[in-house]
C-alpha cells in the first residue's frame, strides 16, 4: 500500500531524510520511531504530500506522490503533531467543511460526521467552538477529522499527545481495531503504545534506517537479551 524507495530529502546542505528504502502492507500498522530531529515528520510530510523529495520515490496504493499527488491525497486522512484545526469554528462547523472538502454531501455528510464524532467520543462538543475546548478534545478533533471518508491509509504525529491515560487507551484500542481495514502508519515517542498496537516497527537516525523488522523480532536481533523491551532497542539504536 505505501512503498518508499530510497527517499532523500537535503535542506541545503543538511540531509533530514538519508536513502530512505521501506514498505507497509495493506491493513498493516507501522509504528515510525525516532529521536527528535530524525526526520519522522519530514518523511510523514513527504508520504502525504505536503513536501517534495529531493530524491527518491514514494507510492501510495500504486501512485506516485509527485507525480499524481491529488490521487494520494484522496487516499490518505493525515494527522500532522500540530492538527490542522480552524479555532474559531465549531467542532460540527469544522468536520463538515473537511468532509466538503473530501467530496462528501448530503446524508453520507452527515452520516460521516455522525460516525467520526461517535468513534472518538466528540458527540457531546459538536456544537462548541473549537479554541474553547481542552488540549485533548482539539485532539480528538484532529483525528476524527483524519477519519473522515474512511481512507486507507492513515498517517498519524503524535495522536495521543495531550491525551489523558483513559483517553489514551481508548485511542490505542481504537488504532488497533483499524488493524485490516486501513494502512497506518503510527509515529510517536510512546514506546508502549507501539508495543501494543503495532505489528512492524521502522526506526529511523538521523534520516537513516536503523530498524526495521516486525516487533517480535526486534529484541533477538537488536537486543542485548533476548527479552529487551523495545526501550532498550531503540535507546541502543539511537545512541550515538
């Protein structure tokens, strides 16, 4: 459903995303890890369009992204670390003109925004205007409006950022049930989190792969014990 295939991109002279080679299987969910400044968000960007690469080729679901980046957008529901939110709408205000935007109307409009508002328990806060709620509700805001039209590949920053525990878990769950139904690719620095919802984990440093391998197998062939929690994997791996 995605594949990447030696992905560069140079700002000038500095390399954020270094010869950059990986697949994600339909229904897959991809747990995309790395320090700070690695170059996470700058591949996610590439991925969805948002930026072009300098060198290298991405395909979504067998479109090229520079070549016909409109088919791989209307594919794609993407969730950047600061959500792409209109503070002064409403919540209902704002999920409706995204879903306009994605080629719904009518009763699919409303029966979607019905449907996104239910799975990330926003029902409650349609009617309120958006910079008057919580850090967490503006999240909740931000992935429903990924969700929107049902696209199948998802791409999520940071989504549980803000978010309490419960909500947290809630979210998790949520992620993982997409398992099948959608492509995810899921970046965060909640270790855990990808423990627990993931099949595949790609770590990247400084714009290199330094992993990539199902999560199962990542202890025995980057652990220093056969039992080494993903934590001590991607601390090993992205330590110098």
């Amino acid at each position: 459903m995605i594949e990447v295939q030696h992905l560069t991109k140079r700002y000038r002279d500095r390399v954020a995303v270094d010869d950059l080679t990986f697949q994600v299987e339909a229904g897959e969910i991809l747990g995309f890890l790395g320090p700070n400044g690695a170059g996470k968000s700058t591949t996610m960007k590439i991925l969805t369009g948002f930026l072009p690469p300098s060198e290298g080729v991405v395909r979504v679901g067998g479109y090229d992204v520079e070549a016909q980046p409109l088919e791989v957008k209307r594919r794609i529901g993407y969730l950047p670390e600061m959500p792409p939110l209109y503070v002064e709408m409403t919540v209902r205000g704002y999920l409706r003109f995204v879903a306009s935007l994605k080629g719904l109307s009518g009763s699919a409009l409303k029966a979607e925004l019905e449907r996104v508002a239910a799975l990330m328990g926003v029902t409650h806060v349609m009617d309120r205007v958006i910079q008057n709620l919580s850090k967490g509700y503006k999240q909740r805001v931000g992935i429903a409006q990924a969700l929107l039209g049902s696209p199948p590949v998802l791409i999520l920053d940071e989504p549980t950022e803000g978010l309490d525990p419960a909500q947290r878990a809630e979210l998790r769950a949520l992620i993982k049930g997409l398992a099948g139904k959608h492509t995810v690719i899921l970046s965060t620095h909640i270790l855990p989190e990808v423990t627990m919802t993931c099949q595949k984990v790609l770590i990247i440093h400084q714009g290199k792969m330094a992993a990539y391998d199902d999560i199962s197998q990542l202890a025995r062939i980057h652990g220093q014990a056969e039992n080494a929690s993903l934590e001590e994997v991607f601390i090993k791996l992205t330590a110098a």
